[in-house]
C-alpha cells in the first residue's frame, strides 16, 4: 500500500489550521475551523482505506482480498453527517451572538480576568458555592405525600368513562384451574 505524501501533508496542514482557528475568540472561527477538522479527518479516513478496490457486493470479486474495505466509507459518511449537523448548531449560536450583541466574539467576564489576574479569593469563592448549597437544600421538593404531588394517577373510581385496562409492565396472574385468563 503507498499513501500519497501529498494527502499526508495537505490533512496534516488542515488539522493544523483548524486547532489554531478553533483556538480563536471569534465564533465564525470556530466554525472554520470545525470545518477544516471535519475535512481534515475525512481525509484521514481517505488515507486510513487503503488501495481501491472492487465494489464490496456479494459475487462482486473473485475473492475478499480485491475487495476495498467498507467501514472506512460508512466512517466518512457518519463523519460527513455529524460535521453537517455541528456547523449548523455553530451558524445557530453565531446568528443568536449576533443579533443579541452584535459581534460574534466571546468576551471575559469578571470572574474570567479575575482568574487571568490571580486576584480571585479563593476561599470566598468557596463561601459562596456553600451559600448556595445550603440554599438549595431548603428548596427540595421531594414529592412525599399525594397532596403535592404534581401528578395525580386517575382510575376508574375517578371517572366513570375511564378504562383501566391499559397495559403493564407487571406479570399476570396465571388463571388457576375452571378459571378465564385476564385476556379472555
């Protein structure tokens, strides 16, 4: 088997470019980049196949061996699908940046320059995660009794049209012996 050079420098390159435009504060960066990998392992995919070969179809060759390998071809295929679908998340949240702020850059907050800087206190920081903590746990809503419950479970004793017949996940009772089964 003999890889071209070639595809070996251009996917290297392309994996290159695109770690170093992901790395950007600009979101339409990030999607360049996300495409340039997506491309860049699609062509590793590519490289990964082998020598072309016949058709992977029953009869196709006289033998496995002249037959090109499939798996390499439904990877591509998988990696084409999920790339499409995370570019068009990316455009989601670049427009969604966009009209909200104008700009399609990821700024610092405070916290982020306060962590850059070293200025951040650390214990105070951990003060106010266990404020929270506590407050939360006064908050439970563990649904003890029927009363406040959000959901109620009606029967038929509720309403008189209503069937409870509707099949469980509990085993049924075998019928004993002169006795109808509960499908009867």
């Amino acid at each position: 088997m003999s890889v071209s050079l070639v595809l070996i420098i251009v996917m290297a390159v392309l994996f290159a470019c695109g770690v170093y435009a992901m790395l950007e504060r600009s979101l339409t960066r990030v999607l360049i980049g996300f495409l340039l990998l997506g491309n860049a392992t699609n062509l590793l995919l590519l490289i990964v196949m082998g020598e072309p070969g016949v058709a992977p179809f029953f009869g196709a060759a006289a033998s496995p061996d002249e037959m090109s390998d499939p798996l390499p071809q439904a990877l591509t295929l998988t990696a084409i699908v999920i790339t499409f679908a995370v570019s068009a998340f990316l455009l989601a949240l670049i427009y969604r940046s966009w009209q909200l702020g104008q700009a399609d850059t990821v700024e610092d907050d405070e916290a982020d320059r306060a962590v850059r800087e070293g200025t951040a206190d650390v214990e105070e920081t951990m003060d106010d995660e266990i404020e929270i903590e506590d407050e939360d746990d006064e908050a439970t809503t563990d649904f003890v009794g029927t009363d406040t419950a959000p959901i109620t479970v009606l029967g038929s004793r509720d309403f008189a049209g209503l069937r409870d017949d509707a099949p469980v996940d509990r085993p049924r009772n075998p019928p004993g012996p002169g006795e109808k089964g509960e499908d009867a």
